[in-house]
C-alpha cells in the first residue's frame, strides 16, 4: 500500500479546523500519513459539497468525521488499512 494521505476540508477563517488540524497531527504522524488541506471557500464544488459540515476529514472519498477529529475512529481506520 502507498503513502496514506488524509484530506481536511478546512475554511481560513474556522477555528474548528485549526483545531481538527493539529489534533490529527500527531495521529498521521503516528501513521506516517500526510494530510492535505483543502479551502473549500476557493473552490465553488467543494463549497457547496461540504459548506455546512467543515471541518471534514477524508481519507479519498471516506468521511472519517466531521466538526471535531473523532480520534478513536480515525485511528481504528488508519490501524485497519495500514
């Protein structure tokens, strides 16, 4: 398997998603994923897709969580595909 990469849809301006951002920092570490963050605000499809819901954490097209990094889940998945 390759590199596991984490996605954040994120908003400049979210304190939620600084938040979800370095929470789930030491857990990718812990993983060796890299994580990506995506401004939904530059992009009008990711807007309208995940306005309401950011922060969201994907990993491609799976929703781990969304609002708070749900760290139990999250590293139960990453243990389960590592």
């Amino acid at each position: 398997m390759g590199p596991i990469e984490l996605t954040v849809m994120s908003r400049g301006y979210c304190h939620l998603c600084h938040d979800m951002e370095l929470a789930l920092k030491p857990l990718a570490d812990e993983f060796g994923a890299s994580i990506i963050v995506l401004d939904v605000d530059a992009d009008p499809a990711l807007e309208a897709k995940y306005d309401e819901l950011v922060p969201v954490l994907l990993h491609g097209e799976i929703e781990l969580c969304h609002y708070f990094l749900d760290e139990a889940k999250t590293r139960e998945y990453l243990a389960g595909i590592r």
